[in-house]
C-alpha cells in the first residue's frame, strides 16, 4: 500500500504513533508534511529528519483556520495522502461531575471525531479528482481498538472513536459510485506505550489494583503495522490492524461486515 503513497500529509505527528509513521514513511523515501499544534516539536521532527519535509503549525480544532489552512496544503504540495492520526484521550467518571467540564466534552469530541470528519469534507472532493486522473489518493483515520471494544474509562474517547470506525465504512459507501479510487483506510492500534494516556495511566492501574493492561511496545507496533502498510494492496486495505485490535476487527468484520456483504454493500 505505501507504494501509493508519495506525498504525505501527516496530521498529528508531533509525537507517539503520528511521530513513529513519520519516520518510518520518511525511510521509505516518501516526502512528508507534518502537521501538530506544538511548533518545537515540529521543528525538531524536520531538523531530524533532514531533507523531504515540510511543517504545519496546525490546531484540527480550530474550525474558522481550518479550510484556509487545508486549501493552502492542497495547492502548495502534490499530496496523495491525508492521514487525520491526531487525538486525545481523557478518563473522566460521569458519576462525578467534576472530573471533566462540558469544555472537556467538547475538546474530546471535537478533537477525535469532529475534526476528522470536517478535515474529511474539506480534502475528500481533492481526493476524488485525483483519482480520477489516474493518480493516487489515500485517505487515513487513526481510529482504536476501543472503537469496537469501549472500555469504562474512556467513555467519550470510546463513543468518538467508534463514531471514526462508522464513518469510514460510510465513506466507503459513499466513494464507491463516484467511480474514483479514493482508499478509506483506518489504522486501529490497540493499547501502545505513549504518552496518550500520561495524564492518568498511574492513576488507573492503582485503582485496578497494578492489574492495569501493559501498553504494546512501541516498536514493535509500528513493525506490525509498517508490515501490513507496506504489504497490502492499498484498494483492499480496510482496516488496518494488531493485537487485540485485530481480535476486534475480525469480530467485527466476520459479523456486521458479512452483514453489509449480504445487503451487497462493499464497504
Ligand atoms: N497510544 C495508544 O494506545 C492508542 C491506541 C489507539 C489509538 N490511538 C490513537 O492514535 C493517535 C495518536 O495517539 P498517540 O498514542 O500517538 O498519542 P500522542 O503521542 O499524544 O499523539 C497525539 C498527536 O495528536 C496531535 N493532536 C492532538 N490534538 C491536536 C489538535 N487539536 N490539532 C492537531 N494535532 C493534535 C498531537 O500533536 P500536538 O499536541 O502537537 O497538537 C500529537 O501529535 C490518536 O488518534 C490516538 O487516539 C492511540
């Protein structure tokens, strides 16, 4: 699939996964433009990385820069991928209202599900017109094994989540009578040692008595899923996923999957 792949935007790549892509498509020779709220960080991505990168300051959930920010992207480079990867996660408890703030609600939807799908709107009619060129066109989520799987502590994270999941297979839907070749693929990682969960991972274990699940390491969850990236052939890539994420899209693809197939819907 990466061979589709030359020009990559890459939003949310300031750290963690989004950070671990970038380098590993910057390996594969791709040119990427990195995307992130966090201006130092982005900096110091391009100095490391050195030639066939560009940056952009980019806050997903600033509505009103948003299209400005995403036209300017389109007509300055010759990008065949958009990979929305950026989010957030928080742990509130609704049995006690003072764990988050409506604010708290809004950023996390904002920042999981909504953006993505106004970044959806704003690049897909690009997207098709390449293709219907005969050129590449990709567009990415980063979704969760907690799309198909939600988990207590992560309520809201887990309602955005799925809601990425259901938009993909609706984009699908949606792309297939336009004719173009636009692949909707979704990367769901299952539990991965960032710094994702920072703010509370101590927190949780302690309450689940340090019988908390262990994060996948790092490297070798950019491995399995480089592997598969570079594998699979970029129209039938679906969902792309590891561990107990691919238990997940299995179940899911085995069960309500076969029941779109039977309504002859291919998504
Ligand atoms: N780690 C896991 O266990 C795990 C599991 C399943 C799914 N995921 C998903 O994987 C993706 C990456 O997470 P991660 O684990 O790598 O965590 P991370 O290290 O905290 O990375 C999050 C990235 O999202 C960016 N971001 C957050 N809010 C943004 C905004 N408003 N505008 C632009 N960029 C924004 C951050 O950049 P700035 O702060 O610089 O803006 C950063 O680059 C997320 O979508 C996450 O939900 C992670």
């Amino acid at each position: 699939m990466t061979s589709s792949m030359s020009t990559v935007l890459l939003i949310g790549a300031t750290s963690g996964l989004g950070e671990g892509f970038a380098r590993r498509f910057h390996t594969l020779g791709k040119h990427l433009i990195v995307a992130g709220r966090r201006q130092d960080r982005l900096s110091a991505l391009q100095q490391s990385l050195g030639s066939r990168v560009d940056a952009r300051q980019l806050d997903i959930t600033d509505f009103a820069a948003l299209p400005g920010k995403v036209d300017e992207l389109l007509k300055t480079f010759d990008i065949d991928t958009v990979f929305i990867n950026a989010g957030i996660m928080k742990s509130p408890s609704f049995a006690d209202a003072s764990t988050q703030s409506n604010e708290d609600i809004i950023d996390e939807i904002n920042t999981n599900l909504t953006a993505p799908i106004v970044l959806a709107r704003l690049v897909v009619p690009y997207l098709i017109e390449r293709a219907k060129a005969g050129k590449h066109a990709n567009i990415v989520f980063t979704s969760s094994g907690l799309a198909y799987l939600p988990m207590g502590p992560y309520p809201v994270y887990c309602s955005a989540k799925a809601g990425i999941h259901a938009f993909c297979v609706a984009l699908r839907q949606q792309l297939k009578p336009t004719g173009a070749q636009v692949n909707v693929i979704e990367i769901a990682p299952p539990y991965v040692d960032t710094t994702l969960d920072a703010d509370f991972r101590d927190r949780l274990n302690a309450i689940m008595g340090g019988k908390a699940p262990k994060p996948m390491l790092f490297n070798e969850y950019m491995d399995a899923t480089m592997r598969q990236l570079e594998s699979g052939e970029a129209s039938k890539l679906k969902e792309v996923a590891t561990g107990s994420s691919q238990v997940r899209v299995n179940e899911w693809r085995g069960s309500l999957g076969k029941l779109l197939e039977s309504m002859g819907i291919d998504a």
